[in-house]
C-alpha cells in the first residue's frame, strides 16, 4: 500500500519559523509532523510514502538520507513547479509508478485516525474516493460536506460564506483515491483537488466520505501549531505523547517551566521563566526572561519578556525588551 503526501507548500501561515523549516519539518512532540503522519500511515500497512514535494525539498532529504521514515521506505517526487493540490498529486503518482488503491494526506494535518477504517469503508463502498470528514464549530474557513446516510457525498463546497455551509463537516485531508482519479486531473496546469476534481466525482456518484470525531487539528497557524505541542503534553492524543523537556536540552535548576516543550538543543538559563509555550531546536532563553504562550526558534534576551509571539530562527529579542502578539522577523517584510 501506498501514499502520497503533499509536502510541497510555502507554509506562509507559519512564518516566520518557515523562514528557514518546511512546515511538515516543524517538530510536532519532538518529532517532525511529517514523521508523526508517515507512522499514522504505517499503521494502516502503507510500506511506502510518496513525498510530493516543492518549496525546499534538500531538508527531507537530509533528514532522512536513508530514504526510510518510521521504518516506511520514502519516494521523493519534486515538482518542476508549483500544480496545486491535484497536479501535485497526479504528479507524484505518476513519477512513483502509483498503479493501485492509494492514500493521499495533507503534510499539515495531524489526525488520530485509524487509516484502515478509511480503506475498508472505501472498498466496501466500491467509491472511486473517499474523504475523510471531521466536525469543526465554524466550518466557513474549509472544504464542506454534506453526505447521506450512507456516506454518499451530494456537496462539495470550498470555503463557503459563513451560515451557507450544507453541514459542519469539513475535509479533514485524508483520502482514499483509485487509480482512475488520476486520469481526472489534467496535465500541463494547476488543478485544485477540492474545487475541480472532487465536484466532478460527485457528478458521477461516485465520491464518498467517512465521518469520525478522531483527534484532529491543522497545524497551519501558530496558534494550532503550538496547540498540537501542547495536545502531546496533555494526553489528548490516542496513541501518542511526549516528555516536556527532551533529553538534550539544557534548563538550568532554577528555570521555572510549566507546561511547555523544550527541545533537544535549547537551553533555558537561570531564573527565566516559561508558561505554555514551545521552545525548539537551536532556541536560547537568556537569564531572567519570561516567555508566555509563545514559539521560540531565536534568542530571548535577558530580562525581555515575550507574550503570546513567535520568534523564528533568525529573531533575536533584545535584553529587557517586552512584546506582545510579535512576529520576528517580521512576515510581511520578506
């Protein structure tokens, strides 16, 4: 069994910490999103994942030079340019020889859900694809579903105007598709798998969908980002957690952290303080800083305090500085 995952976005939500990492590369519980999905996938048998990649592939490829994930063998397929979601998808198929009954997921969206349910629920529909849905309170800023009883998919509406939506089930990005989906999206431009190709399966009766109320969250903001983290802390996940601070990090004695991650390779000095916050590979929080609810690549500087902010690996707070809300460096000057 076989997967294809897009990878390939500029991940613009999450800058600045996609100044200089991919978004599936950010850590997710100490290990990068990509691998948290590639070991949701090997659960439900897929022995190999197609990445169908395009902003920055070199650092997959460096993380994993074996070309294997969690034991899964990995398939690079870089896209000569940008195709959107359905030409990145029938590129990747096609350059890895995909022939057979495959899944397709979102490299930004972690899920406890139980692929092979998908897949049996699939076949024994006898769909063409099938969607995985999942209910979210508004559902304005999604794909939407509506379905019957049977699963049988009767809408597809992309980011509707809020009150118009059929349902408040949403896509929740991943899908079980046959071969033949392929053969829906044209070559030679970008096709959008949600706007273009799922309308004209449902046409043909033969899009459908599951609905589970499975841990869910796209990781495409920092805030649901920094939720993620946390989620790993608070037992929120089915089958996966992580310790607060990994070994490798450093957090002098007298640090005060509560309820935050702190990576391999950061280090906390004396008397800072932080609350509710994730604290990555590389990331320094100097003597006496306080760091609430925020993301830190970067440096803090001593005594600064930080709200609420994220500090992507180029940010350097200056001693005694106090922000709110801040993005540095700033997104909007790139």
């Amino acid at each position: 069994m076989r997967a294809v995952v897009l990878v390939g976005g500029f991940g613009t939500r999450l800058r600045p910490l996609t100044f200089t990492t991919p978004k599936p590369m950010l850590p997710v519980g100490h290990r990068p999103i990509i691998e948290n999905l590639v070991r949701m996938l090997a659960r439900a048998g897929v022995d190999e994942v197609v990445l169908a990649l395009g902003f920055k592939p070199e650092p997959f490829m460096a993380a994993f030079p074996e070309g294997t994930c969690a034991g899964v063998r990995l398939h690079y397929a870089v896209e000569p340019e940008p195709l959107d979601t359905g030409g990145a998808i029938r590129f990747a198929a096609e350059h890895a020889g995909v022939t057979d009954t495959f899944v397709v997921v979102n490299g930004d969206v972690l899920t406890d859900l139980d692929v092979s349910a998908l897949l049996a629920f699939h076949r024994g529909r006898g769909a063409e694809a099938t969607l995985h849905l999942t209910p979210v309170d508004d559902p304005s800023s999604f794909g939407v579903v509506g379905i019957d009883g049977s699963g049988l998919v009767s809408q597809f509406v992309e980011k509707p105007a809020p009150g118009t939506a059929p349902s408040n089930l949403i896509n929740a990005g991943t899908y079980v598709f046959e071969p033949s989906v392929l053969a829906r999206i044209p070559t030679g431009r970008k096709v959008s798998i949600e706007r273009e190709t799922f309308p004209q399966i449902v046409a043909d009766g033969r899009l459908y969908a599951m609905a589970t109320d499975d841990y869910w969250v796209d990781t495409g903001r920092p805030s649901l980002y920094r939720q993620a983290n946390l989620d790993m802390l608070d037992g929120r996940r089915r089958l996966l957690s992580c310790v607060a601070v990994e070994p490798g990090a450093t957090v002098d004695p007298s640090a005060h952290v509560e309820h935050s991650l702190v990576a391999e390779g950061a280090r906390v000095e004396a008397d800072a303080r932080v609350i509710g916050s994730v604290i990555l590979p590389g990331a320094v929080i100097r003597r006496g800083a306080d760091v609430v609810d925020s993301i830190v690549m970067g440096e803090v500087g001593e005594s600064a305090s930080l709200r609420d902010s994220v500090i992507g690996a180029q940010g350097n707070i200056a001693a005694g500085v106090a922000l709110s809300g801040a993005l540095i460096p700033d997104p909007s000057a790139a």
